[in-house]
C-alpha cells in the first residue's frame, strides 16, 4: 500500500514552528555576533608573541574545534551547572556551547585573514612611521577584512545548521518543534521533510550570496 | 624644519647617518659582522656585493625592520646603542625613529587597496596626521615629480612595475625622510622598466638628497655614487670614490666580485656623472 502524503496537517500547529524558526533564527545570530566577538578578541591575542597570551587562546581553538559539538553542547548542559555548581538553565548552557564553538573557529578566520596579508604590507607600513594600531587599522585590517568575509558567511551557514543540535537539551527550536509535531501527529515523512525544506530554504539564498561575495573578493 | 621633498640642498658636511661596528646575528649564523658607515647630507653611497653578503641586512638595520644585535646607529640627531644592556626603541618611539627614514623595496610592496595619490599620501596623513588637502598637494607633486601626474587615480594592479616602483619611491619621499634606502629596487623589474625607476633615483641624487642605494646596478653606482662600499661575508671590505673601487679595486673580493660586471661598468652612456 503506497503511503499517502498529507502535509495539511501540519497547518494546524503554524504557531509553533514560527517559534521553532524564530528561535533557530535567533540563536544563529546570537552565536554568530557571539563568536565574532570572541573571534576579533583572540585572533587579535593570536597575534601577539608572548607565549603566556597565545597559549590559552590556542588551547581554547583546539579543544573546539577537536571535539563534536554535540558532546559541547550536552557538556555545557549537564556537566558545567556541576562544575560550577550553579544552576544553568537550558537555553544559556546551549547558547555558550554553540557560541564558544563559533568562536573558536571565527579565531581561526580572523587570524588567517590577517596573516594571510603580505609580509611586504607589514614592513612599508612600518618603513612608513607607522604604528602597530595605524598599520593595523590602515593597512592591514582593510585588506584582510575582504578575505575573512567569505569563510565567516561558510562558517555561519554551518552554525545555522549546528544550531538544530540544540534538540537534545530540549530548546525548542524547529528540529525540536519538528519532534513535539511529530508525537503529535505520528507524520514523521511530512514533518522531517517539511523542517529540512525550512533549513534548505534560509540557507540556499544565503550560500548564494556567499559564492557572489568569494567571487567578488578572489577579483 | 621646512618641507624640503623637491628642493633639497646638496650641502655636503653634516652627518646624516652614522653607523658604527654594527652585527647582527640569527642565532649562530652573523649576517653583519661590524659594519661602520658614515653618510653625509647629499650624500649616495651604493653597496654592493655578492647576494648574501649581508649588505640588504645591513640596510635593513638601518631603519629598524631589522634590530641590529650590537654598535651604533645615529641617523640626523637621534643615536641608539644596540647589544646586551642597551634596549631597541619600541612602539611610538620606533615609529618615529623610522618615520624619518624613508625606504624603498625590491617588490614594490605599495597597498594595494589605495590609487596611486593615496599611497603617497599614507605616510603625511596617517603618519604625521597631516591634513588631507595639504598631504594631497605633495602627494601630486611627488607623482608628477617621478613621471606619474596622469596616473594618480589608479590603483597599483593597473600600473606597470616600473610605475609601482615610481610610486613607491614618491611615497617615501613623502615623508620627507633625511635619509633614502634603496633595496635592490629594480631587482624584480622587467630589464626595459629598469631605467625608468634609475632615472628616478638619478635626478633625487642630483636635488640632493641623501641616499643608501643597495643594488646591483654597476653603471648606476659609476655614475650617480659618491662613494662605493663593497661588502663581503658580512664585513665592508672596501670603500671609496666609484671609479676607483669599480675600476681599480684594491681587494682581491671586489675584483672577483666585480669581474663579472665589467662589461657593465666600461661603457658609458648618460652624459651623467657625479
């Protein structure tokens, strides 16, 4: 018996995936900006000599980057409350896993960016007068900057992804909403389905552009 | 101090650069071995040598790019000591030790994201915060000055080698630098672009200004040097007017050095001579 699609049903719970998306949209960009922060911060640190400043920056990139996100994630929600004995609730233990991994890699961007620049940028600058700051803010961020785009937009698109993670900590974002509809409705197909052309349709503009800006920048 | 980018006067006398058992070493391995210089104002002194002989090292030292591992380094009225209990100026001070200096280099090395005026500017209003219409107005001279007054709008990809080159050196005399170092600046150019930036550096010698020229240039050093040094594993092994260096060196070095050039050095060809 051929199985009989029916996507009708899932009308009914509309509210509740316009806060799965809103909330899937909203720990993307909180993340996001999160981890640039955090991603300007220590790959500016990365670029000091002083070993006692790089180290724990090149500790913390390593152990998120060498770990699965979902053990960060299950992590920070499980066992950091016990480490720190305070009591985390769920959205916040998750966000930190999810922008602290977003961080670790925006590191990872923004000193490639900035090392990537020609060594015979650094030194007229220098022959020039110009201070570590002026050469910097001048010379070298403007230049790397256009190079960083690109892998940052990749790297927010896999964020937007990792984001749907947040399921096993029980944030109701759209994967989860996805399961709470599907207990409902026993109509795994449709849902599953449905949240996946969710996803598709946020991420395939944005993949889009990111190609029109890596062309731009490669010009 | 009066800006003095395009009348400079060819006194010769006081001591612009004066350099004194200078080293430096890469951990065991001594690229410069003691090196003393004296440059006067107005000055064009050329080194050469065989390559690895120290001598971009030794320039490089000389503004800083490079910390010298011991000597003395007076440029204008500012001295240095360097080696164990003397420390390297750093931070603002470096950058004004260096702002004094100007430098050009074998790859041209101009920023890519700013046209040709922008570049020249860079040093006056990022440096000595020089305001825009001021730094613009010596920028433009500077670049009509070299040959390049109808290139100010472009940007250093759309410009041939030898008018990057131009540019770089107008960008460092922006600045109005008491002292000019040349890296092997026409190292990395097409051989028909070579004398255009040659030109360049002729007719700065001829306004006076004073200039540390690392090349390999031989009728370049003939007939704009004041003086040749020539350096060999890392010591200066002999120095003096260019014709006699170039043509009857003393050292047995310079003359194996030089034998390969002589071709070079014999013919004439400008009516320029120093």
């Amino acid at each position: 018996m051929a199985y009989k699609w029916d996507f009708g049903v899932l009308y009914a719970y509309l509210n509740l995936w316009v806060k799965g998306l809103s909330v899937t949209l909203a720990y993307s960009a909180g993340t996001v900006l999160g981890g640039l922060i955090i991603g300007v911060i220590c790959g500016m640190l990365l670029l000091y000599r002083r070993k006692w400043v790089t180290l724990p920056v090149h500790y913390y990139v390593e152990i998120f980057r060498c770990t699965p996100l979902l053990v960060q994630i299950v992590w920070f929600y499980y066992a950091l409350p016990i480490v720190l004995s305070v009591e985390l609730p769920a959205w916040l233990a998750a966000g930190l896993g999810l922008t602290l991994y977003m961080g670790a890699f925006s590191t990872e961007i923004f000193r490639g960016g900035i090392i990537s620049i020609d060594k015979g940028q650094w030194q007229a600058a220098r022959a020039l007068g110009m201070t570590g700051g002026e050469l910097m803010r001048h010379i070298i961020l403007p230049q790397a900057i256009k190079r960083m785009v690109p892998p940052f937009v990749n790297q927010s698109i896999i964020q937007l992804k990792n984001t749907s993670l947040l399921y096993v900590v029980a944030v109701p974002d759209l994967m989860y909403t996805g399961s709470v509809v599907v207990a409902d409705t026993f109509r795994p197909l449709e849902v599953y389905t449905s949240v996946g052309i969710m996803y598709f349709a946020i991420l395939y503009p944005l993949t889009l552009w990111a190609t029109r800006m890596e062309a731009r920048v490669d010009q | 101090m009066t800006n003095s980018v395009l009348t400079n006067s060819a006194s010769t006398g006081d001591v612009m650069v004066r350099v004194e058992g200078l080293r430096k070493s890469y951990g065991t391995v001594e690229a410069v071995r003691g090196v003393s210089l004296e440059v006067h104002r107005g000055q064009v002194v050329v080194l050469i040598g065989p390559s690895g002989c120290g001598k971009s090292t030794f320039l490089r030292c000389l503004n800083l790019l490079e910390a010298p591992s011991a000597g003395t380094l007076q440029v204008g009225e500012r001295t240095i000591d360097f080696g164990s209990g003397h420390s390297m100026p750093h931070g603002r001070a470096l950058a004004r030790f260096r702002a004094r200096i100007g430098m050009v280099f074998q790859q041209f090395d101009l920023f890519p994201h700013m046209t040709a005026l922008r570049n020249v500017m860079a040093g006056p209003v990022i440096v000595k915060k020089m305001a825009a219409a001021e730094a613009e107005a010596i920028a433009r001279a500077l670049l009509a000055k070299v040959g390049l007054g109808a290139f100010t709008g472009r940007y250093p990809r759309e410009l041939s080698g030898g008018q990057q080159q131009r540019v770089a050196i107008a960008r460092a005399m922006a600045m109005a630098p008491e002292v000019m170092l040349f890296d092997e600046v026409t190292s990395a150019l097409d051989p028909e672009l070579v004398g255009e930036v040659l030109d360049v550096m002729k007719q700065l010698a001829i306004e006076g200004t004073t200039m540390i020229v690392v090349t390999h240039e031989m009728a370049f050093a003939r007939d704009v040097a004041d003086r040749v040094v020539v350096m060999d594993a890392g010591q200066v092994v002999e120095q003096g007017v260019a014709e006699e260096v170039l043509l009857q060196p003393k050292n047995p070095r310079t003359a194996s050095f030089l034998s390969r050039f002589h071709s070079t050095i014999g013919e004439r060809k400008g009516p320029l001579s120093s």
